[in-house]
C-alpha cells in the first residue's frame, strides 16, 4: 500500500474557505464523510481537535499533518486541503500553512499511522513537490503528481 493509494479525489479539496485551523479540520473531516468513507465525523474531529490541541501539527514549510487514530475506523483515511492564502496552524516556523494533509487511522494500526506520517513528511520535505502540489489544477492530476513521486519509495505495508 501507498499513501497516495488512500487518497480519493473525493476528499481533496482543492480551495479551503479562509478559516482557523480547527475550522479546516472540520472541513476536510467532512469531506471524508461526505462520501461515506468516515461513520462518525464528529468522533473523529474531537480525535484530531484533540492531537492538535496538545501540538500543532503544522510542520513548517507550509505543511500541516492533522492526525489521529480512531477504534472505530477498519482502514486508514486520508484527505487533502489546499489554501492559497495560507492557514494559521500555529507552524513551527510561524508561517501560514498551504497544504494540509488530514491523517485518520485505525486505533490498531498505530505502526501503519507513524510509516504514513513519515512518508507525508518525507515527500514533503522536496520542494518541488510542494510547489507542485500546490498548482495542481485538478484533484486528479494532484493525486497523479503524488503517485508518481510514490513510486520510488517502498511500500508502507511490509
């Protein structure tokens, strides 16, 4: 299994409306319900409102990683936000946050969930990538973008 394997065009929002980091949360939890991927969206947003209570997941480099595991989930999910204008994240590096990767998975799955949270770091530590992804013109060639750089790298399911 891949990272970029989770992600459905259906939970990639390609424009976040201007709001606060939990608001954003909110926004991409409901998007993963939206399509019935996610049974209990607002177990899940407390789950993750939660982690990032305790420390922002903003990573720097205008990256966040909101994140959390649930018992109830089978399968990992994963979803995509975008913001052009930038989202205050409360970043290490204090600036606004562009791309947000939304990380849920299963309560049992706690090795899978640190492998998928590497690989989001890892692939996001190229800058290249980033400013790719954030020209990205539809959720499609988005997902493209991050398979084809996936490629490379092993499996996280050993």
């Amino acid at each position: 299994m891949r990272f970029s394997d989770l992600l459905k065009t259906s939970s990639v929002v390609l424009e976040l409306p201007k709001q606060d980091r939990f608001g954003t949360i909110r926004h991409l939890v409901d998007a993963l319900s939206a399509e019935d991927l996610l049974k209990n969206p607002e177990r899940a947003f407390e789950a993750v409102e939660a982690r990032e209570k305790v420390l922002s997941t903003g990573v720097g480099s205008g990256i966040a990683v909101p994140h959390a595991t649930l018992n109830s989930l089978n399968n990992p999910l994963v979803a995509f936000g975008r913001s052009q204008e930038g989202i205050d994240f409360e970043a290490i590096d204090g600036k606004p946050v562009h791309l947000i990767f939304l990380l849920l998975s299963p309560g049992d799955a706690y090795e899978l969930h640190l492998r998928m949270l590497s690989r989001i770091s890892r692939l996001c530590t190229e800058e290249s990538l980033r400013n790719r992804l954030r020209l990205a013109p539809t959720a499609d060639s988005l997902i493209d973008i991050l398979q084809e750089r996936e490629k490379e790298l092993p499996d996280l399911t050993p």
